[in-house]
C-alpha cells in the first residue's frame, strides 16, 4: 500500500529528519518536542508497509523524522548465556554479520531482512521466515531499552520473571506510539553446523494445511515450514516451468528446511519427512528447497515492474486457528476477487502458510489485478473488503506487518474498547503531550 501511495501522489515529507547519536540525545529530542507541540516519528529501516511512518502531524504544528541509524552497534555478546544487545538502528544483515564474526546468528529473516532493523522488528512484533525453528522476533527478545518522553525503562532482567505483567510486551509492538526502543537484548545461537532441505509436492491445499498442522503439533521441529496454495504454486510453475527436477503439475508446494548440529537436523528431519508423507506429501527433493531459500529476498522487487506494466499488486496477511483457517482462506479470497470485480477487473489470488503454531498459522495473500482509475481507490475498497471479511472471522488483523495507520480502524474489533482504553492509558503515562507517532496503532 505504501508503494502503491508513493507512486500515484506526492509523498508528505517531516519538517526535519533527526539523527541522534545515543539515548541523551534521543531524550534531549523527546523533551524539546514535548514542550514545543512537536510530532516525532521514529524511524528504523523504513520497511513499513501499513504507513507505520507516514509524517502525521495530527494536531501539532510540526513533524519531525527520528532516523535510528546511528544506533548501529553490537553492545555485547555472552555467548555463555547465548545472549546478545544490539542497538535499534542496526538492520538485518548487519546484525548477521555483527554476531556471525563472534560465530553466533539472530536467526530472524523478514522478507524485509535487508533494510530493516532491530528498533522496527521489535517495534512491529515481526516475523521472520524461520519462524517455526527460532520463533517470532518477540520471542527472541530478553529485553528492552525505551526512550520515552516521561523517561527511560530498561525491561527484562532475567530470562524469565513473576514479577507482575511483563511489560516488554507492552513495547513490543508499540511501533514508535509509547517510545523510542534504543536497545534490545536479545537470544542467540551459533551459526548451525548443518542445514537440510527438502521440498514436498500435496494434491491440495487442506491436505498440505493438515499436514503442516501435524508435524507443528507433534513438534518434529523444521526451522522453516511454509505452503503455498495451488494459485501461488501453480505460479511458481508458470515462471519457473519446473519444480527442480520433478515434472510436476498443480498441486501445492511446500518448503522444510532444518538447522542446527549435525545429528539434531538429521533426526528431525527424519522424524518430519515420515510426518509429511503420511499426510499425503511427496517429496520433490533438496533443489526446490535451495531455490526458495536462494531467491527468499527477491519478490518485492517484482512489484515495481509489475506496476509499471499496469498491473496492480499488494500483499495482505492475518493468522487464526488450525479449525478456522479454511474459513478464513475461503472469506479473504471471495471478498479481495468481488471487490476487484467491481472495479472492473479479474484478479488472481494467491496465498501460503509461513507462519505456524501448535493452535494454528498465518495466511499470507497476494494479490494481482489490472489497475482500473484511481490505483490507490481500487486497492483501498479491496483491501477494506479484505480487513472485514478477517475481523467477521475472528482472525487478526495483521500477524506480522502491524498496525500503522492502515489497520488503526480495526483495532477495536480486535482488542475492544477496554483494550483501547488500556492503550491510552499507557500512552497518557509514558507520552503526555502524545508527540510520538500520532495517527498510528491506537484509535
Ligand atoms: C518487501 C517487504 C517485505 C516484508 N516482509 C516482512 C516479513 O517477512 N515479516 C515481517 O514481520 N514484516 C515484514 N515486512 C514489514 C516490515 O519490514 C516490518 O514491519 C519491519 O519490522 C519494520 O522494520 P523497520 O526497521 O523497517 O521499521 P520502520 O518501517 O522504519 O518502522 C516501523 C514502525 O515501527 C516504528 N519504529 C521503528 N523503529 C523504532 C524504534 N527503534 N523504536 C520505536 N519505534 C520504532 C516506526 O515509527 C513505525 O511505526 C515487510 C516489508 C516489506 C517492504
């Protein structure tokens, strides 16, 4: 959507872009806006794609950008702990680096890997494509350094605590609305001696679904388990003409892949491959696994052109329970293709499991469609149509690409109005002149 945005108007620019060094200068900034009615916009990566950074003056004469970049160092590793703080400004792959040079690896690889940073992974609850073996950024996080404009919290002290409601949750997640996160502890582990991969073919979606749900509730423990449905394959199919080596025609693709010593990815590999093909799967081998993982950063890109060539395309995506997804798949898909329909054009629809729990998954659409008058309109009343056909079936608005300005009117339908009273609450305390992010995550 922002893409989209940027492409067909002008683009709204802060009055100022800030660099601070170090969190003096970040509580320096935060006082001097406090006091002078001046919006401040963190900025990490810039990878938001719910218009998470869009300058937002609200009721403020001025907006100013906090550019993060500079808080780009590896603090410290202990490695006995298999722990590791980083400050928000470093991205992706400079924290891969940052760690690797000591042997050790974060583990987290959002599509947006490549730009974006600590400060936006913790700020955003994201999720990274090896999610099923490292978990999600959240649960990688030990703790937290917040800049706010009523003062500084340094959260987490201890792996795990009883001591009253765990407020690095309470940042997590609060996409630039309650403070500045300047830096975050994190759990590390060394870079895996041994990586296996293995592609699977399934006659359809819901049997690949089940599948997948198998071997999650089991626990056999792939460090990447996705599924694209038959339109997302048979994609795939069409632009590659081949899934490695196999001639294979329709169906579902899904992707395992294992990390860690030698012996463990050798037994949970076995252990899952004997899951998938009880469940229906044939395996096509390691070549399509290599490819998916080769190419893993690279679709985005494919949008610019696409758009280019008159083509509309945007990604949604939500998650609910193993018993609901079906539902969910069927209402997302039925409400995106009608609403394009009466904008005058067929769209194809595709979708994929990337995310799974024990209690169910995340379902991650894509969509392309001629672009028909206004792009911005057309994809808007879509992807409007798309939120409630989520919010009628119980699922989450977003499961990873967080809230931002565009799915701010949907908050209360998934927290309720108690929720977003906690929010303001929150906010009220840590944020009294409500300078940080106006517009963004709270109603
Ligand atoms: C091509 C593409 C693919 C993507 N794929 C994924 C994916 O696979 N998984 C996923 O989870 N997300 C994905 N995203 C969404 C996006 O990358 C994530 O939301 C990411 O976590 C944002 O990080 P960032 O550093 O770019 O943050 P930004 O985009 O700069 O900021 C995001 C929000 O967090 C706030 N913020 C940023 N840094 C801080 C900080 N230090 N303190 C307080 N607030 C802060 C900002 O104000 C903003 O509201 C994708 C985006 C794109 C463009």
């Amino acid at each position: 959507m922002d893409l989209l945005r940027r492409k067909q108007s002008h683009q709204d620019a802060p009055d100022a872009v800030l660099l601070p060094g170090n969190e003096d200068e970040i509580a320096t900034v935060l006082r001097y806006c406090s006091q002078h009615g001046i919006a401040v916009v963190p900025f990490g990566g810039g990878t938001s794609v719910v218009g998470g950074l869009d300058p937002i003056r609200g009721s403020f004469a001025a907006v100013v950008s906090l550019d993060l970049r500079r808080l780009n160092a590896l603090h410290w590793l202990d490695q006995i702990s298999m722990e590791a703080e980083l400050g928000a400004g470093v991205t992706g792959p400079d924290a891969e680096r940052l760690l690797g040079e000591q042997g050790f690896s974060l583990g987290h690889f959002p599509q947006s890997f490549r730009f974006a940073t600590i400060g936006g992974f913790a700020a955003t609850r994201s999720s990274g494509q090896d999610s099923a073996g490292y978990g999600r950024f959240n649960d990688m996080i030990r703790g937290l350094t917040v800049v706010t404009p009523a003062g500084v919290l340094d959260l987490g002290r201890a792996p795990e605590s009883a001591a009253g409601p765990d407020l690095r949750e309470l940042f997590t997640g609060s996409e630039g609305v309650f403070g500045v996160i300047t830096r975050v502890r994190l759990r590390v582990h060394p870079i895996p001696e041994s990586v296996r991969y293995e592609a699977w073919s399934f006659p359809d979606f819901a049997t690949g679904a089940t599948a997948l749900r198998a071997v999650t509730q089991i626990g056999t423990g792939p460090t990447v388990l996705r599924l694209s449905d038959e339109a997302e394959t048979g994609v795939n199919l069409a632009t590659t003409g081949r899934i490695g080596e196999q001639s294979v025609t329709g169906g579902c693709l899904a992707i395992t892949l294992f990390e860690g010593s030698a012996a463990h990815t050798e037994s949970r590999h076995a252990e899952t491959r004997a899951v998938l093909a009880a469940h229906g799967g044939t395996s096509l081998g390691e070549d399509p696994a290599r490819a998916w993982e080769h190419g893993r950063f690279d679709a985005p890109y494919l949008r610019d052109s696409l758009l280019a060539a008159g083509a509309l395309c945007e990604t949604l995506e939500t998650a609910t329970t193993w018993s609901n997804l079906a539902t969910l798949k069927s209402a997302v898909t039925e409400a995106l293709t009608s609403a394009l329909a009466e904008s005058g054009t067929p769209a194809l629809v595709m979708c994929h499991i990337s995310h799974v729990y024990p209690t169910g998954a995340s379902l991650y659409f894509t969509v392309v469609a001629g672009q028909r008058g206004d792009v911005t309109q057309q994809w808007m009343a879509a992807k409007v149509a798309a939120s409630e056909a989520i919010s009628r079936s119980g699922a989450t608005i977003t499961h990873h690409h967080a809230v931002g300005a565009d799915h701010r009117r949907w908050m209360t339908a998934e927290i309720g109005e108690l929720g977003v009273k906690v929010l303001q609450a929150v906010k009220q305390a840590v944020d009294p002149a409500g300078i940080l992010n106006p517009g963004k995550l709270i109603p």
